[in-house]
C-alpha cells in the first residue's frame, strides 16, 4: 500500500502517542494545525468540523470522542476529518482542565455539593469501569452484581461532567471555529496565489524554450548551402 507504514506501531507506541506525542504537543499541535488549513474543502465547513472535535472534548464520552465528532460533522455537513483532528483539543494536557471545569459548573448547576479533584475524577471513572466490568462478567458465573458505584459515579460526576461541559464546550468550539475560517481563508489564498505564480512560471518557461527553438531553427535555415537556380 502507498500509505502504509515501513515499521507499524505497536500498541504500547500508540498508547505512548496518545500520552505524549513524539517531538511533544508543540509539534502536535503545529501538525494538525497544518493539515486543518490544507484540507480540500471550503473554509466554513472546515471550521464546523473543528467546532465538532472541540466541543466533543468537553464530553465525558471518553474512548467515543472520534465517532461523536464524526457523526456530529455528518449532521451539520462539515467535514469530518476536521472534526477527528480537532479531537486532539482534548489531550492529555487540557482534559484536567477541561474535567475540573465541567464537572464543577455541571455541581454548581445541579446543587451537589462534594469535594472534587481531578484525582477524584479519575478514580470514579476507574470505578465505574471496574464495577461495569465485573457485573459483566457476572453474567457468565454466581457472582452478584453490584451498581453502587455506577450510580454515584452517574450522579456525582457524568452527568455533571455532560451538563456541564455544555455551556463551556459552546464557548470554546465557537472561537475555535471563527477562528479557523479566517485562518483557512489566509493559507488557502496564498496557497492559491503560488499555485498561479508557479503555472505563470512554467508557462513563461514553456514559451522562452519554444522561442529559443525557433530561433535556432530560423539560424540553421540561414546558414544552409545557397540554392542554384
């Protein structure tokens, strides 16, 4: 395949990728910023795309974050691969941020009053894993299932984590996305305007060759044995 790669990742590569990229998240993030402003598509759909992949990083729908932002990109037809890089807003640097701040606007807004830290947070998504996962297994044996922490994880931080990332996750997709029409306005312009100063080139250079052919031809012609009459 043209694509594919020489050396293919393993997991522990993709899992150390998605902690900490290669060249750091200064370089990540100038690499996605470069291939937002290079998609073939128009400006306004590019930025509903992006508007998709930031505001699904303010959700806890973790591990569905690409088919959230992609499905959502469908629906208001931008493009969907503008949407699974915007996806990158929520990394590992910005979520603790992203969940402290949602988790304690959803508290505030609901009225639970308990102490929150992102350890906190953290834990009570491990929890809730390790508890789905047991009773799912229960299935197949005696054992009892147990949804204790399901429902205070439930109560206590998803769904203050789902309402209130709202209100914060529109504010930030909306400035990302009137931030990236200009953006892609400016590069796909002067992306434009190279393309046309290259053809002129190459049309310049087409012609100078042509001329330069015929001149020679015209000087060969002059200098060819007289003809008798």
């Amino acid at each position: 395949m043209v694509f594919k790669r020489r050396n293919p990742r393993s997991v522990w590569d993709w899992t150390r990728q998605m902690v900490y990229p290669t060249g750091g998240f200064r370089r990540a993030i100038q690499y996605v910023s470069l291939r937002l402003t290079r998609l073939p598509d128009k400006p306004h759909r590019i930025a509903r795309g992006v508007f998709c992949g930031v505001f699904m990083s303010f959700t806890p729908f973790f591990g569905l974050h690409f088919l959230g932002a992609g499905v959502m990109a469908w629906l208001i037809r931008g493009n969907i691969l503008a949407a699974l890089l915007a996806t990158f807003v929520g990394n590992p640097l910005t979520t603790p941020f992203v969940a402290i701040t949602s988790v304690g606007f959803g508290h505030w807004l609901l009225g639970i009053e308990s102490p929150l830290t992102f350890l906190s947070i953290v834990e009570a998504f491990s929890n809730a894993g390790t508890e789905l996962w047991r009773n799912f297994l229960a299935i197949f044996s005696d054992a009892h299932t147990h949804w204790g922490s399901l429902k205070r994880f439930f109560d206590t931080i998803f769904l203050p984590y789902l309402v209130g990332g709202i209100l914060p996750g529109l504010v930030v997709s909306l400035l990302f996305y009137w931030g990236t029409i200009p953006l892609v306005r400016a590069y796909q312009k002067i992306r434009a305007t190279k393309l046309h100063e290259r053809i002129e080139r190459r049309h310049a250079e087409r012609e100078a060759r042509r001329l330069q052919a015929a001149e020679a031809q015209g000087a060969a012609g002059d200098d060819g044995p007289p003809q008798v009459g």
